[in-house]
C-alpha cells in the first residue's frame, strides 16, 4: 500500500481486512462451484460420447424407450434371437479385483424361458441385472443379449404427468393393447377411483400414488412397451398377496407368455411353482433347480424359506390394517371441485452419517493425487490469508504502541 502512494493508517489497514475476508468468501464458493461445474460437464460430455459410439443405436427409439437397453458383446453373434448369456463373468462396483460383486457367474435364459433369481439379502441378485443392463464394471467374462430390454426396476419410477403418460412413455396409444396391459398389472379398479381415471396427474415423482401403484404403473410400463427380454426385480414386493398373485398369473404367465422373463422374487407361493430357480449367495450361483429339488440339498434355501415365510406371515398380520387406513384415505371428489388426491409425506431419515459414507464419496469423486494437489492449493491459499492477516495484526499492534 506504501508504494501505491496510500497511507497505512489504521483506517485503511481495518478496511483492507475486510475486502480480503469477503474476497476470500467469495473466491472460496466459485473455485469450489467451478470445479463441480467442470465435473458436470466432463461427466455429461463421456456419456454423450459413449451413447454416439454405441453401434447400430436407434436414437429416436432411445428417446422412446430410454428404459429399455440393449448391450451387445463380442461373441452375441452366436447367441439365438432373445437370449440372454453370462460366461465367467466377474464385476465389482469398484471396478478393482479386490472385491468382486458377481464372482465367475454363468446364467443363461432363452426366448421364452422364466427364470427365477433368488437368495438372501445382499446375495447380488439385482446386480446381476445391472451388470446386463451394462450399469456395472465388467473385470472379466462375457455378457451377451440378443434383442430389445425392459426393466423394472426394485425402486419404481414415475415422472410428473398422467398415469397413461407414465405407460405410454411416447408410444403410439393402442387402446385394446392399452386394456390388457392395465387389467394383466391389476390397475383398472384404481383407475376407476381416481377422479380422472388414466388421466388424472399423478404428481412429482407419483407422490399420490401408494407404493404398490407405483410398481404397477412401470411395470405396465414395461408390459406395454412389448419388449423381447423382460428384466423384473421382484415386482411383487410392493404388492399384498391377492394382487401380486393376480399380476404373475395373469401378466408375467399369461400376456408375458413367449417372452424372455428373469425375475427376482423371494414370494415363495410363487417360487414353489417355479421349475427353474437361480439360487445365488455372495456373488455366485450356488444351486439351479426347481424348488422342491433345491429344498431337499440347500440348506441355504432352507434357511431363507423359513425367513422369508416368517416375514410373510407377519405382511399378511398387516396387510388388514393397511387396507382398513387405505381406505380411509380413498380417492374421492372434494366439495370444492379439486381432486381429493392427497399428497404423501416425503421419508426423512434421521441419524448420524459415519465417517466410511464420507470417505467413499471423496473416493468416488476423486482421486487419490487430484485430493492431493486440492489439500495442497488449500494449504498455499489459507496461507497467503493468515500472512496478510497477522502482517495487518503487526502493523495495528505496533500503530497502537506508538499512540
């Protein structure tokens, strides 16, 4: 300040602390929005990338379908029309050999086939569906699907708009199609409570649909995009057991007839009908067979059945009382002329977050030499402001000894 011909009084040094304490707000918030922006934009510019290079892609039956995908591999020439295959194959979330999600997992499905994936909490079963749909590493093996897929998802997704919309999904509306696929998934008696019927909005997310109508809703989604390989992770949870019966019989035995269907399902009414199980416990198949063979040599198997049956009677304890408020809170027409759809509670999780959430997330988001040079930038510019700081400090000490 002395060479720029301003006196350093302590007037000009209070005033200098204070620009410096709001440059530092302020460099601090758009270094750090920077970055995320320029992270953003790196992300969305490799996915742009890898959907561009994807061969014999249809783009505007992507912008139709984006739920359905198809993957290819290097030996899927071989494979038959609507088969799905795995070989050997080995993926990780992490993407490194340390630890392995799905461990030398070989599956194989063709057209027409039902194939059912069970196995305790945490077995691996929906990643094997991620590693199909392409969402995890592949380390080692092949994967191979021959024709369009569908996939309903554990967690069911519904955008803003009607509930023919959240079907349709930007197919041509056929209306004979349209009727089967909404009485095969049981939606036709709470179409017909809504004060709209399929037209009736269903809010952000589907926020005044029940969970259980949510998953019916994606999978007439799926139902109704006629796709060839049907991905279903366990579609029958969210449902009691009257309507989940309904929808195996009469949709995935019954409209789905002829198409390729693996699903995951721990409902054992259906499973005790089930020819072809997939037993699966960390990460590997352990057992394939019918129910009644597996229960006789897996005592794995065993044990899950008596969990799961526990489980089930204590859902259908519930189910009564769930209904009996369920219908307390049906749809009706207001008064007022509005809706009377009412808008449930968001879930709020309350708690204190460990230190390995934290210490995962930096890992996801960087990497160990860019956490580095960052911790390294921190230091050098917290630095500069503390010399500043304690050069001022100096300065109004030694103005207030010579007063």
């Amino acid at each position: 300040m002395r060479l720029s011909g301003i006196e350093l009084n302590a007037y000009n040094t209070f005033m200098f602390l204070a620009i410096l304490n709001s440059m530092k707000l302020d460099v601090t918030w758009i270094i750090a929005q920077g970055a995320k922006d320029l992270a953003d934009f790196s992300k969305a510019l490799s996915r742009i990338q890898d959907l561009l290079e994807h061969h014999n892609i249809d783009v505007q039956k992507y912008l139709q379908d984006a739920f359905a995908k198809t993957r290819e591999s290097q030996f899927s020439n071989e494979c038959k029309p609507n088969t799905v295959s795995l070989q050997n194959v080995v993926c990780s979330w992490s993407g490194g050999w340390n630890r392995p999600t799905l461990k030398s997992l070989c599956l194989k499905a063709e057209n027409g086939d039902l194939l059912f994936i069970t196995g305790p909490v945490g077995s691996g079963k929906s990643s094997v569906f991620c590693a199909i749909l392409n969402e995890m590493p592949l380390l080692d093996g092949e994967i191979s699907c021959q024709g369009r897929i569908a996939w309903v998802s554990q967690q069911p997704w519904v955008f803003s708009g009607t509930v023919r919309d959240n079907i349709l999904f930007g197919i041509t509306f056929d209306s004979h199609k349209y009727r089967k696929t909404l009485e095969a998934c049981d939606l036709d008696k709470d179409l017909e409570r809504f004060p709209y019927g399929d037209m009736t909005r269903v809010g952000e997310r589907g926020i005044v649909l029940s969970g259980g109508q949510r998953a019916r809703v994606e999978l007439a989604r799926a139902v109704y995009s006629d796709a060839d390989i049907y991905l279903l992770d366990d579609p029958l949870s969210a449902v009691d057991s009257n309507v989940g019966q309904h929808i195996f019989h009469n949709c995935i035995n019954t409209l789905l007839n002829g198409k390729t269907r693996l699903m995951i399902t721990h409902n054992l009414q259906v499973l005790h009908e089930a020819k072809n199980i997939f037993f699966m416990k960390n990460g590997e198949k352990t057992m394939e067979g019918s129910f009644s063979a597996l229960l006789q040599i897996c005592c794995d198997l065993q044990a899950t059945s008596q969990s799961l049956e526990t489980k089930q009677i204590a859902k259908g304890k519930n189910e009564r009382s769930v209904r009996e408020d369920k219908d307390k809170h049906e749809i009706e027409r207001d008064e007022d002329g509005g809706t009377g759809l009412e808008k449930a509670d968001e879930d709020r999780t309350s708690g204190s977050i460990s230190w390995t959430v934290f210490q995962d997330y930096i890992r996801a988001g960087m990497s160990a030499y860019t956490a580095g040079v960052a911790a390294v930038f921190v230091v050098l510019v917290q630095g500069c402001f503390l010399h500043l700081y304690l050069d001022c400090f100096y300065f109004c000490n030694s103005n207030a000894q010579v007063y």
